[in-house]
C-alpha cells in the first residue's frame, strides 16, 4: 500500500542546511499498522509528513496504493490518506464546534448524507451525541482526539497516519485511545503507520517496527524480538534498556 525507496528530507534555515532524513526506505502492506520509533529529532515524524505531502521531499520512490505519489498531491491523493496529529487541541480549530469539525472535509469533497455520517461518526469514537456542538476548549483531551480521529477517518480512507497520537494524553486516557485505534483499524481494513517514542505504545497496535536515528532507518525489527531483545543494532538494545522492560499490551 506505501513504498517509500530512498527518502530524503532537507531543511534550509538562516544559510545552514539540515538532513532531516536520510535515504529511508521501507514498503507497508495493505491491512499492516506499521510503526516508526526514536528519540525526539530522529526524523521519525518527518517521514510521516514527507509520506503526507506535507513537507518537501526526494525519493527513488514514494508510491501510494501502487501508484507514485505526485509532489503536489491531488484532492484525491489526499482522499486516501488522512493524517492524526499530535498535539489534538492545535490541530482543531478553536472556533468550529465538533460538527462545523467534521462537516468541513464532507462538504469539501462533496459527500452525500452529511448530517448522518457526522452522528455516525461521532457515535464510532465513543462521544456522546452531546459532544457535537461543543468546541474543542470544552473537551478533554481523550475527547479532542477521539474527534481528531473520527475526521480523519470521515471520509473512509484506506490509510491512516498517525502523529504520536497519545504522547499528549494522561497514561489512562492513552490506553483508551490505543484500545480505540486498534478496534477502528479492524473495523475500517486500515493500513496504517504509527509515529512514536514509545515503545510500548507502538508494540501495542505494530507487527513491525522500524528504528530511526538522526535522520535514518537503523533497522526493521517485529515486536515479538523487540520484546525479547533479538535485535541486531546497539541503539535498538539502548531502546529496549531505556524503556525499562516494556511489555506488550494485549489488543
């Protein structure tokens, strides 16, 4: 579903030059939750918006759903991938209630049934119908995601990126969103990456994890040897000790 051959990412500022990312390459089957992992300022996020279009980029190849991604994106390129944030308060718009939220991208692309897929997707991440004409100052957390997330997933996009979705959450409410993302992967088919520094939180919904530092792509490991520690590169096993034994939740 993504091909991804010789990522490159660089940023220009005040006359110095930055490789953000480094000749990163990997492919994501369709139906896989795939998973990056690093420190802050690895470039693990990069990625996922270079993936988006939503930051300039070189590659051999970016291919999505078998078909080379163009360097300004299409409303339909856009259709099939929908991008979760991290920050869930930012990335809503302080003056749209949840349903002018959800309403936007539906009028956008012309949808039919507005009003019912807004209830329905309300009611699909676990918000009450109460929630839908309040703003995002008068949710929680957990709820400003949840809408993150039913937005994104709106329009029934086969691809889901996801933006450290639950590094800006309570520990509680993170479990609570994880359990959600991984019922709605079930339910939507979805394929998906999911941008982290957590490894527990990644090992949770990803078969395969790939770790990134300064700029590129150390190695791809499953979470099975993520857990027992059968890696081949030191800064994995630095991961994993950092961690202080992580487990994996069960979905």
């Amino acid at each position: 579903m993504i091909r991804v051959e010789n990522l490159n990412v660089t940023f220009h500022n005040s006359g110095r030059t930055m490789r953000a990312v480094r000749d990163v390459s990997f492919a994501v089957a369709a139906g896989e939750t795939f998973g990056i992992v690093g420190e802050s300022g690895s470039g693990k996020s990069t990625v996922l918006k270079a993936i988006a279009g939503l930051v300039k980029s070189s590659s051999t190849m970016l291919a999505v759903n078998g078909r080379e991604a163009a360097e300004r994106r299409s409303r339909e390129e856009r259709k099939l991938m929908q991008f979760v944030f991290q920050d869930p308060y930012a990335s809503l718009h302080p003056r749209q209630t949840v349903d002018d939220i959800l309403r936007e991208p539906l009028i956008i692309h012309g949808s039919n049934n507005i009003d019912d897929r807004v209830v329905a997707a309300i009611a699909n991440v676990g918000l009450s119908p109460l929630h839908r004409f309040r703003y995002p100052h008068q949710l929680s957390g957990g709820q400003r995601q949840r809408v993150a997330i039913a937005r994104a997933l709106i329009l029934n996009p086969p691809i889901l990126l996801l933006d450290e979705p639950t590094s800006a959450l309570d520990v509680s409410v993170q479990a609570e969103i994880l359990n959600l993302l991984s019922r709605l992967r079930q339910s939507y088919s979805l394929t998906s990456i999911l941008v982290s520094h957590d490894l527990a939180v990644v090992a949770h919904l990803c078969n395969r994890i790939a770790i990134m530092q300064l700029g590129q792509l150390v190695e791809i490991v499953n979470a099975a040897d993520l857990r027992t520690g059968r890696v081949q590169q030191d800064y994995t096993r630095q991961l994993i000790s950092a961690s202080r034994g992580f487990t994996r939740a069960q979905a």
